[in-house]
C-alpha cells in the first residue's frame, strides 16, 4: 500500500507543465527515442538475437524490485554489457498474475505502436528455465530520483508527450502493479522515458489504471490500427486469452478519447 500511495504521489508530477495543445510540439515519431543511449532503436533483431544467444558470464541480484529480478552480464566486446533477467513462470503464486512472457509481450506491442520506450525484451534459457531477457539501458536514472532532486527535462512539450502515451500505454496492458521504480530516464540532454518491468501485465482487467486527457494524433492512429492479425504473430501467444482482452482495452481507450473530443473539440484532445 506504501509504494502505491508514494506512486499516486510521484505520478502528480510528472507533468510539471501545462500539457494542452499550446504546447505541442513535433517531436519525433517515435515519441524522440532516437536517442544514442537508446542503442537498440532501428536495431531491433540484431539486440534481440544477442540477448537469446550470448554467454552470460556472471550474475548479481538487483536490490529493486520484488520479482527478485537478476543482472546477467555478457563476455566483454559483445553487442551489450548486460541484461535483466526474469525468471518467472505464470503463475499467481504471489498474489497476482506475474510470467516472464508479460515482459516480452510488453517490448513487442512497444515495437508494433512505434513506441521505442520498452528496451529490447527476448526468451531465453536461463538456469534450465525459460525466462525474459531486457537489454538494461546504460546511464539511465530513475524518475522518482530526479524528482527528488528538482531536475526537469528541458523539453518540455517533449517530455509531456511521452508522459501521455506511458499513461495510454499502462491501460493498454492492464499493468496492475506500476511502480515508482519502473520509470526510468535516460538525459541526452532531452529526457528520453524507458519503461521496464511489466511482469504483472496483460491481465484480463478492463479497468483503466491511469487518467487520460491528451493523445497525439500519430500515436492514437497507430493504437486504433492495431488489430488481431497483427497481434497473433508475435504477442497473443504470450498473453494469457491472446489478443482479447487487450483489444477490448484498445477499443475502451479508443472510444475515451473519441468520446471526449466530442465533448471538448480535436483540439483539446488530439495533439500533431
């Protein structure tokens, strides 16, 4: 109960600024991911097939989470240094859905929506068992530690954008259990939002978990386009009732903001 009241807390500041259309800039199409620290973005299957084949070298425990999850690192001179590991078979032994396979799933819906803000996310053996494997992201802080410290990103409407589509985007995979941790920022000198651990994703919940109130128009387009044969080939097998739940979420999100457009004209709503 702690860590969701000091998340609902830290989640009221994460627009520092006005966020209506006056301040709306172009960024680029992919939310301004083309950062260099974001090595992974046009990269795709060349970070995925390291991650499913490259040695791992040595282990450590990351002190964070409580999916116990564990650092993975690679011989040096490879295509990364290191990876998060996950081991975690599906199951609600812990209270609540929790599988590896949500991790994946959550990088592949990223890529489908031109997100580029889930680092790259595989399968992978891992001690004899099936497990995630995410790309950790170097010189990436957390967002709660930079709030602490008063920073703020000097792109404001960029910033403000991309605090739009995670809050979209946490409906979209009814991540149940969002966590202050889980926002991370890489500064170049823009702030670039990284997404990770979304082992408690795509349950059946249809109960949206963020407020929304803006959408830009590019990504809202590429959410309504989204549909089961795109889907099927690589992240309903990893859900647990495939695409079904997911799009009855697309399709609620899709009619909130419709709905409120109505209400409040395009372009209180729909950002360029």
């Amino acid at each position: 109960m702690q860590t969701r009241l000091a998340l609902a807390a830290s989640l009221g500041c994460l627009l520092w600024w006005p966020s209506g259309p006056g301040l709306a800039q172009p960024v680029a199409q992919n939310g301004g991911s083309t950062s260099p620290a974001k090595v992974w973005v046009g990269r795709y299957a060349e970070y995925e097939e390291f991650l499913k084949t490259a040695s791992i070298v040595r282990t450590e425990r990351i002190p964070i989470g409580i999916t116990e999850p564990t650092r993975a690192y690679f011989e040096p001179g490879g295509l990364a240094e290191s990876a998060v590991v996950k081991a975690l078979r599906p199951s609600r032994d812990s209270g609540y859905f929790e599988s590896y396979q949500s991790e994946v799933a959550a990088y592949e819906l990223d890529k489908l929506l031109g997100l580029d803000m889930v680092p790259v996310t595989v399968e992978r053996t891992y001690t004899g068992q099936k497990a995630s494997a995410q790309l950790w992201v170097e010189d990436a802080v957390q967002l709660s530690d930079l709030q602490k410290d008063g920073e703020r990103s000097p792109d404001r409407a960029g910033w403000n954008r991309q605090v739009r589509r995670w809050r979209v985007f946490v409906n979209l995979i009814a991540n149940v259990d969002p966590n202050e941790g889980n926002n991370l920022v890489v500064r170049d000198p823009d702030w670039r939002l990284v997404l990770v651990d979304h082992s408690r994703a795509f349950t059946n919940r249809t109960r949206m978990i963020m407020d929304m109130t803006l959408i830009d128009r590019p990504f809202f387009e590429r959410l309504k386009a989204l549909d089961k044969d795109m889907l099927d080939e690589k992240v309903s097998p990893l859900i647990l009732d495939g695409s079904r739940s997911l799009l009855r979420r697309r399709d609620a999100i899709v009619e909130f903001f419709e709905k409120l457009a109505k209400e409040k004209g395009d372009a209180a709503v729909f950002s360029p």
